[in-house]
C-alpha cells in the first residue's frame, strides 16, 4: 500500500547542519521507501507571512532547492515543487476558507502569540496581525488537502496545524461530499529519533541565536565554526565527560556506532578539545564534501534549477487541476452548459437519502460509515485492510435489503450488525433500551428506502 508523504520548506533562510540533520537527511531517506509517494515543496507563500525582503526570500528559494537536491532528493521518485507554481493552492485556499471557522483559527498557536504580546506591552491586541498571519493555517490545509496527504512530517509546533487541517476538510467533506470522502484526512508525524543538534553554543542551532554551522560553506569556514565550539577548560590529557559535550553530540549525529565508541573512549582517555575538533571536522567534511560541490554546480546554474522545479510543478498539477475540477463542481462553480443536468439532479437531492461513507484511517485502515438522510450516524464498521472489502460490504447490505440484516442487542446500550458470522459494524451507545429499538429500526428503515431506490 502506497502512503503520500508531504513536507514542505519556508524559504527564508540559509540551510544549515542543523536543518541537514533535523529535516533534510531524514525525509531524503524517507523519499526512498518503496511503498512512499513523496511530495517535498518549496512553501514560498509561507515565506511572505514572515519576510518582506523579495532578494531574500529569492535566494532562500534557490539555496533550499540546490541543497535538497544536492544532498540526494531523486526528483524521478518525489515530486518537488514550488508552492507559487500551482495555482490551484490559492484556489483551494479560498474554498476552504470559506468553510473554516474563525474560532478555530483564534487558536492557532502563532495568532494567539502575537495577540498576547500585544496586550502584554498595552497595544491593539490585533496590532501587526496580517491576515497572512491570521489564515496561515487554512493555507497549509490547502497544501496538505490537494494532494491527499496520509502522513505530515512535523515539527510538535505544526501538529496543531495539521489538526486543523482534518477538522477543515471533515468539514468540507461533510457539507460537498454528498457521500464521497473528496479530501483524505491527514496524520501528523512526529520523528521522535530525529537529531535536534546544539549550535555553536550549546544551545538549539538556530539562526536566531546565531550559533550555526553552515552546511555548504567552504571547507575553511566549516573549520572556522567549528572550532568556535564552547568546550569546558580541560587541558590535553584530562578525561572529557562525552555525555555533557556538545561536540561529542554533533559528533554522533553523523558517525558510526564504531566511530562513536572510539571517539567516546579517547575523549575518557584525555583527548585534547583542538584534536576533537579536527576529528569533528574531517567527519562533517568526509559527509557533506561531494553534495557541497552538487550544490555549488546547482547555484551556478540556477536556469537547470528552473527547469528542474518547474518540471515538478507539471507533475504536481497532473493531480491538483483535475482534483479542484472535481472541488469547484462540489460546491456548485459548474459550467452553464451542466445547467439542464444540474436543475435535474437537485430535484432528486431535495430529497435525501441514507448513505455509506467510506473512509481511510491513520494507521491504513479502511471503514465506512451508514448515515441517516439526516447525517446522523447510525454505524461505524470495523476495520478492514481491502478498500474494495468496504464496498462489497455496503453493496450487499443495500442488494439483500432489510431483511437480511442480523442486528444483535450488546449488553443492552449498543448493537452489532453481522455478517456470514462475522461483526461487520457497531452502532452509536445508547441510554436507554427505547432508544436502542428505535436506532435500530431507523437502520433497517434505512436499508429498506436504498434498496428500493436500487
């Protein structure tokens, strides 16, 4: 079973070894997996909510580009794109504005920062706000939505971004789905074993402490940083304590496990901080040598780079435009030409029906759902592996009708609808015994109306 993975990159800055270790490094070997369908995005719309320097978000644009792919990304196996190269991100961005709630986005983390900032130093509690700011989490929605990501990749700061971002599209699915699942609801990955590397410092590498080793600088600058590392005050020949070292940290990001145990045991042994560094070095230089050179033959070349994303964007519109055809014909943006076929199918919609809703689950799983022509839930299937198995399910049920349905009674607050001996789904929990008699027979009426219409 394929999973879609999506990342995307703000480009405001320079990568740094951080950056490398962090982010870059894992999601390249993630991009590899056979079973990974891998969209990695330059997130360049992103960038205008934080950055109002045009030459600096250019250049972030061109440096992140050449760095993914100078350190592996195989753009034949992951879809690597610009943000601002598909225009059916804003599009999408606007449908679901229209359906996402302002209390929701009052609680998006980085609105309610600023808004307590202001009022902390007596200003306007809105003062500065952007409504770049403001809707910034309705935009990632849009990047994740369409294309029907499974899986997002994420810092713990972004996890409630990616939340909001099923509770937008459960939302539009409900209200244009007419009961079709159009957006996949996405998971939020953490990658708990990703190296989160010290700076120069000792603190988190970052450009706002300015403590970072640069990643495609010149051998001598990256020994120039590096010998900036802050190290205790002990001389050649006392034992260093590994454990509490930054530089023995940076160190393990990037060795082996036997590198790792001969440099720990030398460092016990009395190794001097100026021999350590050198050995840091020569480690970070044997690593990132030839993808320094990739990149600075891609920066020379920025019309290859060009060429390379634009590329990606083609493929990534072969999916987003028929999708946000399929998105406008939801919510009601036809052609007039549809306008005979349309007049004719609300007629039929004025009266609704029960339906099955088919959904994937996190974990791969595959569910449906039997809702009532009011949507009210009336069952929850169990899990099966076959998507096509929730089809055949829902299929036979209408095909038999009513009369084949084995409703059974469990413990007097639930049901269980069951099939060739085998529990297919599981009704809502009730209060009373009335009410568990009236849910079921609001199934069975249910069944009876679709297989009349069948």
């Amino acid at each position: 079973m394929t999973t879609r993975i999506l990342t995307g990159i703000t480009t405001t800055g320079t990568p740094h070894l951080g950056n490398y270790a962090g982010a870059i490094r894992p999601a390249i070997v993630a991009s590899r997996a056979a079973d990974a369908d891998s969209f990695y995005f330059l997130a360049d719309y992103h960038a205008l909510i934080k950055c109002d320097d045009p030459a600096r978000i250019q250049r972030s644009r061109l440096e992140i580009a050449a760095t993914w792919l100078a350190c592996g990304l195989d753009t034949n196996k992951a879809t690597f794109y610009r943000q601002s190269d598909i225009p059916e991100i804003p599009e999408l961005t606007w449908l679901l504005t229209c359906v996402a709630g302002k209390g929701l986005l009052n609680r998006a983390h980085a609105y309610k920062a600023a808004v307590d900032k202001n009022v902390e130093v007596g200003e306007d509690p809105d003062a500065g706000v952007t409504m770049g700011l403001f809707s910034y989490p309705v935009l990632m929605a849009a990047d994740i939505l369409m294309f029907n990501a499974h899986k997002v990749p994420v810092g713990r700061d972004q996890i409630q971004h990616v939340e909001m971002a099923r509770d937008i599209g459960q939302r539009f699915n409900h209200l244009f789905g007419q009961g079709r699942e159009l957006f996949t609801l996405p998971e939020a990955v953490i990658e708990e074993e990703v190296a989160t590397l010290p700076g120069l410092d000792g603190r988190k590498m970052s450009k706002s402490y300015d403590n970072t080793i640069p990643l495609f600088g010149s051998a001598k600058q990256l020994k120039d940083a590096i010998a900036r590392i802050v190290t205790d005050s002990k001389l050649p020949g006392e034992p260093k304590d590994p454990d509490n070292a930054h530089l023995f940290t940076l160190y393990q990001a990037f060795a082996s496990a036997e590198q790792q145990a001969a440099f720990r045991a030398d460092l016990l042994a009395g190794l001097g901080w100026g021999e350590a560094k050198q050995r840091l070095f020569e480690l970070l230089d044997n690593e990132l040598g030839e993808a320094r050179e990739r990149y600075h033959a891609l920066i020379a070349k920025p019309a290859d780079l060009e060429d390379i994303l634009l590329a990606g964007a083609a493929r990534a519109r072969r999916i987003a435009t028929p999708f946000l055809a399929e998105l406008r014909e939801a919510v009601g943006l036809r052609s007039f030409r549809e306008q005979v076929q349309v007049a004719g199918a609300s007629k039929k919609k004025a009266a609704k029906t029960a339906r099955f809703v088919s959904f994937r689950e996190p974990d791969g799983s595959f569910r449906f759902r039997f809702l009532a022509a009011d949507g009210e839930e009336l069952l929850l299937s169990r899990p099966f592996s076959d998507p096509k198995r929730t089809g055949q399910v829902s299929q036979r049920l209408v095909a038999q009708g009513p009369d084949a349905l084995e409703l059974r009674e469990d413990e007097g607050t639930q049901f269980t609808l069951w099939l060739d001996d085998e529990c297919i789904a599981d009704s809502p929990s009730f209060a009373d015994p009335e009410a568990l008699d009236a849910a079921m027979l609001r199934v069975r009426d249910a069944i009876a109306g679709l297989a009349a219409e069948s």
